[in-house]
C-alpha cells in the first residue's frame, strides 16, 4: 500500500467516524409523528379548521391536509380524538431567571442556585404549554438555553437579551445603597453584576459596551430600561432614565446586529424619545396617552404589555416594600386611558407575562392570570393570536437567533412543530389552555389536564391521551 492510498484511507476513516449512526446505517428519514382527527387553530385566524390530518417530520410540520395523510414507514400515529391542535403558546416579557422571592434574595444566590432555579422555571413553562419565551433580561445564551437546545434539560425555546442595561438609579440598578457603583469605584460589589445579570451604564461607551457584550454571549435582542419601575426602591416612576443618546448607541448596536432594542418604559415622553431612537418593543407602557400611541401605530412598534400590572392585587405581592408600595399607588392612578386607547388604535400587541421575583408557584400562578387577563378585556382569540403568531412575527425581528429551520408561532406547513393538543376549544373557553380568573388566591398550580399533549421541535414532552 503506498503512502497516498493510507493517508486517503485515514481521511476517509475520520469522515466515517463524525457521521451520524442514522447516515452510517443508510436511515437518514427523520422521525415522523401524524396527528389525525384534529381541529386546527392555526394562530392567525378566528376559527377552528376541522377535521384536518397533520404530519411532522422531524423537527418541522411537513404537511396539513383535510384529506388522508400518509408518513413513512414507523410513523407515530396520533389519534386527536376531534381536540385541538395549536402552536405551541408564547411568553414574550418572561424572567426565567430571576425567580427568587426578593431582591435581598436575589442578591445572595450563588451562581450554581441561580442555575437550577432557571432551569426548574424554565420546565415549568414548558409544561404549562409554553414552548417558546423571549426572556426580558437577566439571562444569557449560552447557560440554560443551550442546554435546552441540545436536548440536556426540558424548556422552551429561549431568545435572551443577556442582562439588563440601565444607568445608575435606573430599574436595572439593582443594588442596596452600601454596594458602590462600579463606574464611580471600578467594584463588582454587586452579585447580580459579576454575574451579568445587568449592567449599569452611564454614557454612550458603557451602553455601546454591554450591548455588545450581551451579543457576544448569545442574546438575540437587547433590553433597556429607559423609565422608572415599581418593583426597584431608587427609580422614580415618573423618572426617563436615559438620553436619547444612550438609547440610539443601543439601538445603532442592535441594528448591526440585525436585532432590535426593547425597552422597560411607562411614561409618555419616554416612550416617544425611545420610539425617536429606534426602540420597536414597548415593554409595559401602561401610562399612554393618544399621541404617543398614535406614534407606535405609525412606526408599526409592538406593545408588550403585562397585565396583571393593572391588577389592584398587585399591591399583595410579598416582594413589595412600603416605596414599591407608594409607587404602585402612583402608577394606578396614571393608568385610565390605557385600554381604552389600546381597543381604539389597536397596536401590534403580544402575549406577556413579566413575572419577576416570584416563588415556582406564584409564577404559573401569574401566568394563568395573565391569560385570564388579556382574554377578558381583549378576547380570547386576540389573546391566542398575541400568544402566536403575532410573537411569532416579533420574533422574526433578529437574526440574532439559533432557531433558523422554521417559522414560530403558526401552525402551518414549514413552521417549527411546536404544537398542543387541547381538549377543548380555547377560542370559546380560555380556561383549556390554563386560564384562571384567580391569581394569587388561587389553589396550589397543577398540571392543566386539558392540555393532553405538548410537542417541541417535534419532540414530545407531555402525552396524557
């Protein structure tokens, strides 16, 4: 044997020994689930489609039809019994990762707690029936989320924004008053900030610095926090807490990136200087008045906006203190004209649930309120489709994203096969996909026994048939 024919035969070994067992033993026909007898919610339209056949392959929805479908050989047939098949549901303002009961708490979590509390929620969710969230700051790329994407822990599809970023004495400054600021001392007293759970930014250069770092480590958009909050103790509610500068540096970096910014802001003057920078996601903006909500219409913005903000049982919440208190009573009072503008210009809205500082239980709790919500002062399907397509499209904004196979949010032919199946018809009764009139009284949460199965990227993670 000469030495080119064992050099040839090594590579070829090498090549061997990097391809797939499915490949190796000439099976490369993904794996094939059809769900017959279903009536489909699609995502987009107020109806349901009956009696339709659906096949998945593999990790995509191959095929919709009102007539017999056929899969390959070993497809997994599932009789749907006449329920409902529906695109897996969306949390577009989730915190996955700040779970803990208070900011005290949060502060004295070790990195390795922190770790699993997320990964804990992020099942959670998944079970609930949410199989895809943008969470809206304090996680990362590169942790949980890739651990989900490659199959190691149960969760939905994640597009982080990586950590906060705000100024100091912004909502994103976390810190108690005795731990110095870093840009004033050049100190990471702050947990929360040698985890980059959040960054104080003060300037154009740290706002340029963070939103890229926060690329860098895998976020797929970049969250700001522009105005005051109620849950922080040293942010006025009324307060703007960054320039317009600050904020386009955000946005300038964000674009770069083929992404886009979103942003905590409540207050009028804030939300019309971030929708001048470039902002496209208006997180919360629950103090609107008719021109700024004029301006968000016209630039085609989205409203992302939870709900149960409005809730006077917010006020009960154990993480409050008596300043968030007084805070609180404060925004309640600026908050008249929110629905009433919301029903009359009608913006791009998405499904949002904001639950932040909250026990495992209080999460699912907050979050089958929210459903409730939004149901009741919108419609059911407004809140379907803000649940679906409609974050789907949002979604659809970055490139800055792992999920590229498919569309997310649909139930359609080429579309990730993120799918429920329910028994019931949530267009006529919300309660089927968890929806529950009580928030913090309610029961101890259980497995929402109408939803009978939950699928992600073709997998499935629940099946109670």
């Amino acid at each position: 044997m000469s030495t080119r024919m064992s050099i040839k035969t090594l590579v070829c070994i090498g090549v061997f020994a990097f391809l797939p067992v499915s490949v190796l033993a000439g099976d490369s026909v993904p794996k094939q689930t059809l769900f017959k007898n279903v009536n489909i919610f699609n995502g987009t339209d107020n109806k349901l489609y009956k009696n339709h056949n659906v096949l998945v392959e593999g990790s995509l929805i191959k095929a919709i039809s009102n007539a017999e479908i056929k899969g390959s050989d070993g497809v997994t047939v599932i009789d749907g019994q006449g329920k409902t098949l529906m695109p897996g549901l969306i949390d577009m303002h989730s915190h996955l990762a700040a779970s803990t009961t208070s900011l005290a708490k949060f502060e004295n979590t070790f990195w390795e707690e922190l770790g699993a509390r997320t990964a804990l929620v992020a099942e959670d969710t998944l079970m609930d029936g949410f199989t895809t969230v943008r969470d809206a700051g304090g996680m990362h790329g590169k942790g949980v989320k890739g651990m989900i994407d490659s199959g190691e822990l149960p969760g939905p599809r994640i597009f982080a924004s990586g950590g906060f970023i705000g100024g100091t004495s912004s909502h994103a400054d976390l810190r108690g008053l005795t731990i110095r600021n870093p840009n004033l001392e050049g100190s990471l007293d702050s947990n929360l900030l040698r985890l980059e759970v959040g960054y104080i930014t003060d300037g154009v250069d740290d706002v340029l610095a963070a939103s890229r770092r926060n690329f860098q480590m895998g976020a797929s958009q970049l969250k700001l926090m522009i105005g005051g909050g109620v849950a922080t103790e040293y942010d006025p509610w009324h307060s703007t807490t960054f320039t317009y500068d600050e904020i386009k540096a955000a946005v300038d970096v964000a674009t770069g990136y083929g992404s886009y910014v979103m942003a905590h802001i409540n207050q009028p003057e804030s939300m019309q200087l971030a929708l001048k920078a470039g902002v496209k996601s208006i997180e919360h903006g629950f103090v609107m008045d008719e021109k700024t909500m004029k301006i968000i219409v016209k630039q085609g913005a989205w409203l992302s906006a939870q709900l149960t903000g409005t809730s006077s049982e917010l006020a009960e919440l154990p993480s409050l203190s008596p300043e968030n208190l007084r805070k609180l009573e404060l925004a309640h009072g600026q908050m008249d004209n929110f629905y009433k503008l919301v029903k009359k210009y009608k913006p791009k809205q998405v499904f949002a649930v904001d639950a932040v500082l909250a026990s495992r239980d209080n999460y699912k709790r907050q979050r089958a309120h929210e459903i409730y919500l939004f149901a009741k002062h919108f419609s059911n399907f407004e809140m379907l489709r803000a649940a679906t397509s409609s974050a789907g499209e949002l979604l659809s904004l970055t490139k800055q994203t792992t999920y590229h196979a498919g569309k997310i949010g649909v139930a359609e032919e080429g579309a990730y096969a993120d799918l429920l199946l329910v028994d019931g018809n949530p267009l006529e009764d919300i309660t089927v996909i968890g929806g529950n009139e009580l928030w913090l009284k309610a029961p101890v949460p259980q497995p929402i026994k109408s939803i009978q199965i939950i699928m992600k990227d073709g997998v499935v993670f629940k099946n109670t048939l």
